[in-house]
C-alpha cells in the first residue's frame, strides 16, 4: 500500500515544467528548457522536471523507443549542464504515469527529503 501512495505523490507532484516527448527531434528543445531551468533554479535546490515518455501494453517497439529516447535526454542534459559547470544534483523517478505515458520526474534531492 505504500507503494501505491508514493507513486500517487510523484504522480501528482508539480513540477516547474512538465515534457511529453514523443520522436528525437524533439530531444533539441527539450533540453534547452531542462537547462534553462535547471541553471535557474540551481543556487535555490528547487528544480524540478517531468518528461512524459509513449508507453503500449501491446507494443515493445513503442517502449523501446521510450527507453532509447530517455537514455538520448539523460546523456545530452547530463552534457549541457557539465558545459555550464554545473554539478547534475539530480533525484529521478521513472514511473508508469498512466496507461499511454511512462513518467520520468526529475527533482533536486532537497525536494525528495521533502517528499518521503
């Protein structure tokens, strides 16, 4: 029963700004916004990001391709963010979100204390 309430909280968490991403030529703009965030809110400990991914019960090409898109956003963010000499202080949580998106919240660690 704890999981489910946890994964109800990370669910309806606020995040600054929440992402459905759907192919690769979206990663682009995508991580200008999770940089531009990130470097705002990074002296406060106050990010926080949710990137909605495709997710099918029938299809495993659908989920593969969510899980190579999101391995493609956590190398590029991971880059941009070491460019701007900034240390990642990152928290994720990858979840279902419903029956059509898999979840993936990203929080400053200051926040998950907050949260459990």
């Amino acid at each position: 029963m704890f999981n489910l309430i946890y994964v109800q909280s990370i669910i309806s968490f606020k995040a600054l700004k929440s992402v459905e991403i759907h192919d690769f030529e979206g990663i682009p703009d995508l991580i200008d916004k999770m940089v531009e965030i990130y470097s705002k809110s990074y002296t406060d400990h106050n990010f926080s990001f949710r990137i909605l991914l495709p997710r099918s019960k029938d299809s495993q090409i659908i989920n593969n391709l969510a899980k190579k898109l999101g391995l493609q956003i956590q190398h590029d963010f991971l880059i941009e963010i070491r460019k701007l000499k900034l240390k990642p202080q990152i928290r994720e949580f990858r979840y279902i979100h419903d029956d059509n998106r898999f979840g993936w919240l990203l929080i400053d660690p200051s926040i998950y204390e907050s949260m459990v």
